[in-house]
C-alpha cells in the first residue's frame, strides 16, 4: 500500500523535460483515487485492468521517469520497469507492452497463473498505457452509439425511448448520460450499491430508486412523458433483467456493460457481494462455471426483447462469448456494436481523440474546447457535443476532454493546441492520445473488427503496424496490449501519447502521429474492401500501393 497518488500540477517540473513530465503526470493521473476505480491495488477500471504491477514497480517507474534523459527510453513489461536504453531525442521516452502472451497460451487461466507468479499484469487499454481519462473518456463514444442507435431506429432522437442496460463501472457508467443526452430514459441495473452512488456523485446518472418497482414507475413516467431521465437500481442484472421482461416492461434497447470480458469480474446469481472477490480468487474455476450460466440467462432475457423488436446490441464486453460458452446457443443473433453503428466512421479514420491539461487548470480544457469549435466550424455533432461536454461533465483527475475526429483532422487539433502551449494561451503543455479502441490500432474479433467486410477479423498485424508507425513517427509514449476490452485471447491492440509542449519539435512529431495514426484506420479500412475508406483515401491522399495504377 502507498499513500493517495495524484499527478503534480503547475509549470513547475518534477521531471527533467515535458516529455518525461508527461508520462509521469499521466501514470500518476491513472492513479488519482478521483479516476481510479481501485488505487490501493493499482486498478483503473475495466475490471483488473492495472496501471503498474505492484507498487514497488509503480516506485520505480516514478524515479526512472524522474531521472530519464532527452534520449533515452524507458521499457516497461506488463507494469514493470526492466530497463533504460539509449535511443534519441525522436524515439519515445516510453515503450509499454502489456498482458501479452505467445497464441496458444493466450487463455485466463494461464494468465492467471504468470500473474499470481507475479510476472504479467493485465493492462485493459488505456489503464496500462497511462492515458486514462475517467468515465468522459466513454462517454463520448458511448454518445456517438447512442446518437447512431436513434438515427438507425427511433428517427434521430431517442426522446420517449427508455433504453435498460447493466454495468456502472469505470466505462460502463458512461451509458446513462450518454442516453440522456440523446434525449432518451435509461434504466441501468448494478450490484454494488457503491458504484450506484459514485455515478450520482459525479453526475453521469440521475439518481438510484430504492427498489426494482420504484425504478420502473419512474422511468416509465419519463418515456411517457419524454423527459430525459436515467435510473439505476441495485440488482443483479441476471435477474433484473429476466424480471423485466417477465413483467412486460416495454423497452426500446437492450445492451449490457457489466465486466463480462473476466467471468471473475461478473457477479454469478446466488453469490452475494461481499463474498465475491474472496470466492473468485478461491475457486476460479468454478467460479468461471457459475459466472457464465448467469450470463447465459442475463443473454436469454435479451435474446427476450430482441424477439420482441427492441434493438439490442453487445456493448464490446464479449457476453454473448461468455454466455456461449455458457450454453446460451442463440447469444450471437444479436450483433456487436462496432459493425452495427461505428465502423462507417472507423473507415474515415475517425476515432477517440482526447487530451488533458498538464496543469490541472480546467480553463485549459475550456481554451481548447473553443479552439476545437474554431477549428471545425461546419461539424455540427462535435459542436453540439463539445458544448454539453463543457456543461454537464465533471473532470476526475486532471482536466481533459475527448472528441471523435477523423483523418486530415486530428493533426490540425493537436498543432493548435501546440501553438497554443507556445504563446501562453495554455498555461502548460497538454498530452494529446486516444483510447486503443481506434481505427486502425486494434485486432478484436468480438468488438472492433467483428464481422469485417474481407473476413480478417482475426488478423492482428494491423496493431503491431500502428504501434510501430506511432514509433517511428515521434510518439512520446507507445504501447502494445493484448487482452483489452474483450479479454485474453480474444484482442491485440496498441496505443500512443504525444506531448505537446510548444516547441517546434513536438509540432513536427504532432503532425507526422495524428496523420500516420488515424492514417493506418484509413488503410487498414480500404484493405477491407470499404468504399467509403477508398473514397477517403483517395480523397485526403492516402497513399495505398495496392490501389495505385
Ligand atoms: P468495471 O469493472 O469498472 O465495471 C463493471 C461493473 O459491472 C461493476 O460496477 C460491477 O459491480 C458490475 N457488475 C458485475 N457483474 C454484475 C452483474 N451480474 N449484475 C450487475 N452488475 C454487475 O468495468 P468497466 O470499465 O465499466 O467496463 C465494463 C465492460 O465494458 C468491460 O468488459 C470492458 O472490457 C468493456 N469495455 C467496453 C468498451 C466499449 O467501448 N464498448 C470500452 C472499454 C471497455
């Protein structure tokens, strides 16, 4: 155990550079117990997704970043410093690799096994590449499946919708102001009272009913009424939502974010909380049976509505996998989200851009917001979510922001905001990164590249490439996960984080990462066989030798 970790705020460096300053802000901002979901044993969110492996290695990774030099590199091995080489003032300051594994040992329980031996962590995406924004970082891209869901069913809004869902952790409690700022109800059920009320504390849901039937009186009385509204009620979602559909309740959309990727980290029927993680860590095993015929019931009830015409959708957390393997036959008749509403942007290169204020000062997030408005005066979604961006979310940790932009756009953010650090419009240099659920920057078969046009679903060199391109193209951080999101042995992904800290350099390494970056979703989309990421290539100048006369 250590002490509270927060990131230093302020000009004043603790580091020998911003580029080293960056990375340790950012690791000790995954940290922050406002961000954390559990600091003491180093989790950030996404069930045991780490920051560093233990605290001795978090120690380490402190001083050597303290220490480090304008050429040389920090590696880091699943949440463990290993060594300090010499490189140059181009490479990254870091290079991560987390929770990976040879193929054919890619399952839970030898993962878990080196890890109880204490050599690997699991890293989820952005918890062990230290660029964790808190529950913001979802959320917009939870609004953009919501806002897509409203356009494809309930003629672009989803006012006199009430959507039921599960899961108010780290990313799933995003999904109740997602649904209302869409206009939409939402009842979301979650078994620990705690995190409930958490998501009250930080605004993202309404309030918590005392019961089940106090819950669907109000939300019914919001559809009815098409007041936005979101609820939630303490149950587990195994059980709640078969209720649900055994009562009637008229619901418009069904989806799930529970921490279904670990069956440890799903709450079985029949288990009570506080026996939970003790059980867990006791009898993984059976455990894992259990967890999973919970799931396959929590899917049957979905399967229920889908029947009965709602739209319902895996929210890339692979319960329809973990309810197969369950005996849940028909877990797969609904689709996940990425095919269902987000690829079409994935071939624009388009994907979740984000950035946080080195100085802990949230008049620099609000200086950029404006900047962004500036910049794209034409896009009237991001516009309309910057602005309620900036009204309805509270910042946890350091202040910091997330939009979705695209190929031949990011690059212009990220030099603003550099100019910005360089004439004092910022009052300290800004980390520009994205989660690793990006365009071009990961393997999943179950979520991000489920159901690709070519059938290459399981092709994992495009993460390898873009962890390499971000490497070579002057990311002040580079990292290479497997296992995130969908769990081990189902993912592969890489991610990057550049400093912007006003100098000519950083603006020369801004625009070569955000070009190449968003670039490799662009190509990695028209090598798929996608017209619109052709059109978009040959439209922005991507070049693809393939396609070439
Ligand atoms: P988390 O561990 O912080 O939260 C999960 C929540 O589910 C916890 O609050 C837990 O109490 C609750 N829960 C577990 N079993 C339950 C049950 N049976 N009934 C009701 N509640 C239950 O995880 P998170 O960061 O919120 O992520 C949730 C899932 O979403 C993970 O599987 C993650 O990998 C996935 N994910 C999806 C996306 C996406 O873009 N769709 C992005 C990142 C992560």
């Amino acid at each position: 155990m250590t002490q509270p970790v927060r990131a230093a705020r302020g000009t004043q460096l603790t580091a020998r550079s911003w580029a080293t300053e960056a990375p340790l802000r950012m690791l000790h901002n995954n940290l922050d117990p406002e961000v954390a979901e559990r600091p003491e044993d180093l989790v950030v969110y996404g069930g045991t997704g780490k920051a560093a492996r233990d605290w001795p290695s978090f120690h380490a990774i402190t001083r050597e970043l303290t220490t480090l030099g304008e050429d040389e590199t920090l590696l880091v091995q699943s949440g463990r410093p290993v060594g300090v080489l010499r490189t140059h003032e181009w490479a990254p300051r870091v290079l991560i690799a987390n929770s990976n594994l040879v193929p054919d040992w890619a399952t839970w329980p030898e993962f878990r096994r080196l890890e109880a031996a204490g050599l690997t962590m699991y890293g989820q995406m952005t918890a062990g590449s230290w660029i964790y924004i808190g529950t913001q970082g979802i959320l917009q891209g939870t609004y953009e499946t919501f806002a897509a869901v409203a356009d494809k069913r309930f003629g672009g809004t989803l006012a006199g919708t009430l959507t039921v869902t599960a899961g108010l952790g780290g990313m799933g409690g995003a999904q109740p102001l997602a649904v209302t700022m869409n206009d939409g109800v939402a009842l979301v059920i979650e078994c620990d009272p705690q995190r409930a009320h958490r998501r009250v504390e930080h605004r993202y849901l309404d309030e918590v009913a005392p019961d089940l039937d106090e819950a669907i009186r109000r939300v019914e009385a919001a559809k009815k009424e098409r007041r936005p509204l979101s609820v939630g009620v303490v149950g587990n979602a195994a059980q709640v939502l078969p209720e649900l559909l055994r009562r009637g309740v008229e619901v418009d959309i069904v989806t799930d974010q529970t921490s279904a990727h670990d069956p440890l980290a799903y709450l079985p029927l029949g288990v009570d909380l506080d026996d939970w993680h003790d059980y867990a860590a006791k009898k993984p095993d059976e455990f894992t049976d259990r967890s999973r015929e919970s799931m396959a019931e929590h899917v049957n009830a979905m399967l229920g509505f889908l029947d009965g015409g709602a739209e319902v959708f895996d929210y890339g957390n692979s319960l329809r996998g973990e309810a197969k393997a369950g005996g849940c036959e028909r877990a797969f008749d609904f689709p996940g989200f990425v095919p269902a509403y987000i690829r079409p942007l994935f071939c624009e290169g388009k994907g979740p851009f984000r950035w946080a204020a080195l100085s802990g000062d949230p008049a620099d997030i609000a200086a950029t917001d404006k900047a962004i408005l500036e910049l794209f005066p034409d896009n009237e979604p991001l516009k309309r979510w910057i602005r309620m961006a900036g009204e309805r979310v509270a910042f946890q940790g350091l202040p910091a922001r997330i939009c979705w932009l695209g190929y031949g756009e990011r690059h212009l953010a990220g030099l603003r905001f550099n100019e910005m650090v360089a004439s004092g419009e910022l009052s300290a240099p800004v980390v520009i990164g994205r989660d690793h659920l990006d365009c071009g920057s990961v393997a999943s078969p179950y979520r991000e590249t489920e159901a690709m046009a070519d059938g290459s679903d399981a092709i994992a060199d495009w993460p390898l490439l873009n962890a390499l391109v971000n490497t070579a193209s002057g990311a002040t951080w580079v990292s290479l996960h497997h296992g995130g999101g969908v769990g081990i042995g189902r993912s592969m992904h890489a991610g990057q984080v550049t400093v912007a800290d006003g100098t000519a350099l950083s603006g020369q390494k801004i625009e070569r990462v955000l070009t190449n970056d968003p670039g490799m979703g662009v190509l990695r989309h028209v090598d798929a066989g996608y017209e619109r990421a052709d059109k978009v290539a040959a439209e922005r100048g991507v070049r693809i030798p393939m396609k070439a006369e």
